[in-house]
C-alpha cells in the first residue's frame, strides 16, 4: 500500500508541475501520470530516480533559448509541449521492463541486480530505453544549437539546423550526455539501496552507450525513412508543405512520422540492450 501511495503522490505532483511549466498537454500529462504509477510504483528506487532525471531534464532543456530554436525550426513551437503520443513513445517500452521487472523479480532476495539473468537484463533494458530518449531529446535540443551546420548521417553533407538526420559535435556529445546522466543516476541509486559487488560503472556505460547509440540510430531512420522539408521562403525546416511556398525535400521518404521513428528507435536501442545483457551475464 505505501508503495502506491507514493506513487500517487508523486505520479500526481508530476501532473501538477508538467502542466504548470506547460511542458505537458493535458492528455501528455494523463498518459504521464499513468506511466507514473507503473514505475513508481517498484520497491526499487533505481526506476523512480531514472525515470524523474530524464523527465526534469529533458522538460528543462525543452525550455533552453527557445527563441533561437523559433528561428531555426517551425515545428518547434509545435512540439514544445508534449502530448500523450510523445510521452508514450519516450516511456512505454521503460514501462513494460519495470512492469515486467515488479512480476518476475522483485519478490527475490537477490541483494544485487545482477545476481540473476532476467533481472540484468530487464534493468539494462529499462536503463538502455531511457538512456535512447535521454540521449536523443538532449542532441535534438542542444544539437539544433550548433554554430556550424549538421552533417547528413548517410551522405556527409552539411543540411539545414533541424534537418532530420543530422548530426553536429554537439548534438552528438549531448546524446552522449544525456545517457551518462541516466546511467549516473541509476548507478549512485544502486549503490545507495542495494548491498552489491560496487558502484556499478556498467550501468554508467549501458546509459551512455544507449544515449550515443540511440540517438545515431534515430539519425539514420531520420534520414531515411522520414521526410525533412525545407522552406526556401523562410530559409527553415518546416513540417509540410503549404500552398504557395516554395518548399524542397532535403532528405528522406514519407514513411514514418517522428513519433514513430522515436519509438522504433527507442524500441531498437532497449531491445539491444537488453540481449546484450542476456548474453554476458548467463546466470540462472
């Protein structure tokens, strides 16, 4: 019961704050708190502490020089507050891990997480997923910053600021970043609730790997399988075409949206993770 509560409280704070700083819709807010209630709602603090450094994070530097993100890309002021598709697409697959982790694990009396296989691999798992968005959120924020142009992943030419698939020196070390900072938090919470073997420095790679990872993955499906349109009138990224505008394609096919290629890219970087770990810790 005190487990529930917990959540409850802090799945509802979160609502209350999302919406405050309108970082959230209301219905991001709604699929946020039920997300909330699912990881919360573990005996393990590990998944709480995550789950929140990527959340603030992530809301804060939504935020960071907005009107210079204005300037660079349209579809900005459109996508900065999330709604429950974005929220799904950056927490379900961590979702399904920490629920699969409270059924099949928890009721062990494991001291470490990584004294049996599925434990390891469902934790790697959950860390991979929120290591990807972490990752990919802070390079898309911070990389749209650069001072020179990005580098197109598939052809290595420079393409517009906001260019699906584009990668700078700074987005890249930002998605390096923002998964260092989810391994971090995963792996001082470890050391701090868990009776293990020390700090755990694979959790702080899983995260970063993750983050770097994750982040070139959605690059490359970016610039490949989602269209970026370029608005020559407004020498921006725009996202459709408008009667009357001189708009061309700079890369890419209408196949998936950006939600889509966030999920799968995400669905891709926690699936890696978590075979990775299945394989280098054969335990029972």
């Amino acid at each position: 019961m005190s487990h529930f509560v917990f959540a409850l409280c802090l799945s509802s704070l979160i609502v209350v704050h999302s919406r405050k700083k309108k970082s959230l819709t209301w219905d991001g807010a709604a699929a946020a708190f039920a997300l909330g209630m699912v990881t919360f709602s573990s005996s393990l603090n590990v998944f709480t502490v995550v789950l929140l450094t990527f959340f603030l994070t992530s809301s804060k530097l939504t935020k960071f020089k907005a009107d210079r993100k204005r300037l660079l890309e349209a579809e900005y002021e459109l996508s900065s507050e999330r709604n429950w598709i974005q929220v799904l697409c950056n927490g379900l697959a961590g979702g399904v891990a920490v629920s699969l982790f409270q059924i099949l694990c928890e009721s062990s009396s494991y001291a470490c997480y990584d004294q049996a296989r599925w434990s390891t691999v469902l934790m790697w798992a959950y860390i991979g997923h929120y290591g990807c968005c972490a990752g990919d959120t802070w390079a898309s924020e911070l990389g749209i910053l650069n001072k020179s142009l990005p580098t197109l992943v598939t052809t290595l030419k420079k393409v517009p600021a906001g260019t699906n698939g584009g990668v700078s020196e700074l987005g890249l070390a930002a998605s390096l970043a923002g998964g260092a900072v989810v391994g971090l938090s995963a792996a001082i919470t470890l050391a701090l609730e868990q009776s293990c073997h020390g700090f755990a420095w694979e959790i702080v790679l899983v995260g970063s790997l993750a983050g770097l990872g994750g982040s070139m993955i959605d690059s490359f499906l970016g610039a490949t399988v989602q269209e970026s349109l370029y608005s020559e009138d407004q020498k921006i990224i725009v996202p459709e075409r408008k009667a009357g505008e001189n708009i061309k394609v700079i890369c890419g096919s209408p196949i998936l949206s950006n939600h889509q290629v966030n999920f799968l890219a995400s669905f891709l970087t926690t699936s890696i993770c978590a075979f990775a770990a299945y394989y280098l810790y054969p335990l029972a």
